[in-house]
C-alpha cells in the first residue's frame, strides 16, 4: 500500500454506508482495514443490484479494498477473536449502539484496557450526551430532523428528501476526519482517545453552515434560513433544447452577461441589480427573469458563452453521464479493479497527493472471505510479540513494533 495511512490498521464493526464510507477512504489511502461483520454479514450486502448474493453495488462500493472476518460475538469464541483484534488495532470503529456495544464488552474502556493508544470512533445516530441517545437513525429520518427536507419543501413546494443519502455520507466523512485528528494527536503525543460522530449533529451543523444566518444573532435579525438557496427559481434553466445550470453571482459575472446579452429587462432592473448585495435581497426575481432569457438560445450556445465569459455553467448529467465524463476520464477518477465476478469501475479516489497518492485497494470482500487469513495473522503476531525464547535470546519483535516487555 502506498497511501499516507499505508501501516495503519483499522478494525472496523460498521455497517450500512456512514462508517462503512469513512473506513472505505481509509482503505483507499492504504489502511488496513479489517471488516467484522456479523455471521449474517452487513444490511447493505443485500440492499442493491450486485453480481452475486451479498455482493450489491452499494456494499461493493463502500467496502472496497477491506477484509471481512465475520465473528459471532454473542459468543465467548467470537469476542475472543475481537479482543485479539483490538489489541493490533490503530483505530477501533464501530456503528452499534452504545448499549449494544457495551453489553459485549467493547466500549471504550473495555478496548482501551486491552489496547490503551487505539483511536475509538463511536459513529452514532444520535449523541449519547443528550436525550435522544440510543434511538436507532437512518439517512431518511435523519434527513428530516435536521432541516433538509423542510428547506426542499421551501424550494420546491414539496416536502421531501434529497435524491441522494446526504446524511449517511456526510457524517461519514465528519467521522473520517474526526478520526485522522485523532491519530494525528496520538502521532505527536502517543496517546489515544475515544471519539464521537453522530449522524444528527452532524446535519444540524451541516445544514447550519449557511441556514443559521439571521438566526445566529441576539436579537435575531432574521429566521434560520438562507434565502438564495430556497428560492423557487433556483433550478436549472430551460433553453431552446435543453436545460443548463449557470450561477450569474458576482459582480464581474453580472456585468459581463448583461454587456453581451443586453437582456430587454435590464432597461427596466439595471439599477436595481448593480450590485451583489441588490441582487441578493430579490434574487428570485432575478433568477426569474434570467430564466426568460435563457429559452432564447441553445444549450450549446449559451454553454459557449459562458465559457467564454467565465461564468460558471454546465450541462445537466445524469449518474450514468458521469461514468463517459471526459473531465473525470481525463484525471483518472474511475479505476478498474479485477475481481471474481469480472472488471469493476469504481469511482476512484477525488483528492491527490504528490508524495502518497490513494487508489482503490482492491474488491470488496465476501462474507468471511478473510476470517482464517486475519486470525493467523493477529496469533502470529501475537506470539511473536510475546518472545520466544530460545536458548536465552528472545525473536525480535515485527518491525515498527515496540519489543514486547520481559
């Protein structure tokens, strides 16, 4: 492995996408990232299409590059093979609930008794500090707690979710960071920590970044909400043949479009739209008119323009689009991985580095693929760890481990 977390290894007891997103990065930047799955294996394995039973699109793609040891831990056997785990383990991850994780003896004093510099990242629901903890969550009901689906409705008219799991994805990416902090405090200080995600707060402080405005303030000088975002024509317009999306923001972009376009309407709203701040306080307004003006040209055309005049603008892409996207093809985002069901395109890594770069690691397990390869590992090293001694001269220890004690 060759990413920036190439001997770090994970042992990982999250299911469905939050933690299973996060850990799959970790994969992707070099982790070892072990994966213990229940003998019933992760929901998500049968959630989507996928080429074979337990093998869906969904599990393949956040699952990527793991090991998967399945161990029943309602069993003395199963929790043995975990605390093994635990004790060659740089970050413990799990998305149980706090009761559930406690009542099998992995909560994060039991962990930290056996392995006391391991980085422990809860990925929760909601916080155990506050009255909610415990409730089970998912992206959908997460998604309507935290403010989502009342600022579609402000949108559209409709209350609904987003046409993608925004909640899922996004706290496992708060827990990935989260995470990386943590062992960047263990690298300068040695010492681990236990961690905290949940998807809730994370939304709330998620959808908070723009929508707290006015209501951040005492007094308040104006409800949570951020009116450009909300405005019911905020969508992609229509043109001759099609649709584009193009923000006309800035002064720059403003000046620019209507100097070359000359719109009929700017007699009348030139004034009132010089600037950013005017146009902010009638934005709808403005989205509106630029909407009639667009169905005056080709996708193409104004595509062209746009180009031309730097103003940020695009076709509109279906999921399917993305995969022939030339942008995307040029820079190498998609990598093909050969696994047992044949070729598979993943999207690949989006961040670069010069010195560590991150690729797709390899396949994502089947169930079990893995259990008696990890668990010989762990005792191997277990033993050597422990020395043995022959003729009075103890092995030496595996290299970037420290000798184990007399």
């Amino acid at each position: 492995m060759t990413g920036p977390l190439a001997g770090i290894r994970v042992v990982d007891l999250t299911a469905v996408v939050m933690g299973p997103y996060c850990t799959q990065i970790m994969a992707d930047m070099g982790a070892d990232v072990v994966k213990v799955e229940p003998p019933d294996g992760d929901n998500a394995r049968y959630i989507s299409v996928g080429p074979a039973p337990g093998m869906s699109g969904v599990f393949v793609n956040v699952n990527r590059g793991k090991r998967s040891v399945v161990l029943d831990l309602v069993t003395d056997e199963g929790r043995a093979a975990l605390r093994g785990l635990v004790a060659e383990a740089d970050v413990f991850i799990h998305s149980m609930r706090a009761r559930a994780i406690a009542k099998l003896g992995f909560g994060y004093d039991d962990v930290a008794a056996i392995n006391p510099n391991v980085v422990y990242t809860n990925c929760y629901g909601y916080s155990r500090r506050g009255p909610e903890a415990d409730r089970p969550a998912y992206d959908d009901v997460i998604q309507a707690q935290s403010g989502v689906a009342a600022v579609q409705q402000m949108l559209t008219g409709e209350t609904t979710y987003m046409g993608t799991i925004v909640a899922d994805k996004v706290a496992g990416l708060t827990a990935l960071y989260a995470t990386m902090m943590a062992l960047f405090h263990r690298e300068r200080t040695g010492e681990g920590q236990e961690v905290e995600v949940s998807m809730y707060e994370t939304m709330a402080s998620f959808m908070l970044v723009e929508h707290a405005n006015g209501a951040m303030f005492t007094p308040p000088l104006g409800p949570a909400v951020y009116p450009r975002t909300v405005a019911r024509n905020r969508k992609p317009y229509p043109t001759k043949d099609g649709h584009v999306a193009v923000l006309i923001y800035n002064d720059k972009h403003w000046k620019a479009f209507v100097d070359r376009v000359r719109p009929p309407w700017i007699a009348q709203y030139g004034e009132a739209f010089a600037t950013l701040e005017q146009r902010a306080k009638q934005i709808d307004v403005m989205y509106a008119l630029i909407a009639e003006t667009l169905l005056q040209r080709t996708t193409a055309e104004w595509l062209e323009l746009f180009r031309e005049l730097e103003i940020p603008a695009a076709p509109i892409q279906t999921p399917d689009e993305l995969f022939d996207d030339p942008h995307l093809e040029a820079v190498g985002l998609f990598e093909t991985v050969d696994s047992p069901y044949g070729p598979i395109r993943f999207p690949g890594v989006p961040t670069w580095f010069s010195r560590t770069p991150g690729h797709v690691a390899g396949p994502a397990p089947e169930l079990g693929a893995d259990t008696a390869e990890v668990l010989a590992e762990v005792e191997a090293l277990s033993e050597r760890q422990r020395g043995t001694v022959v003729g009075n001269v103890r092995d030496a220890p595996p290299e970037g481990r420290p000798a184990a004690g007399p």
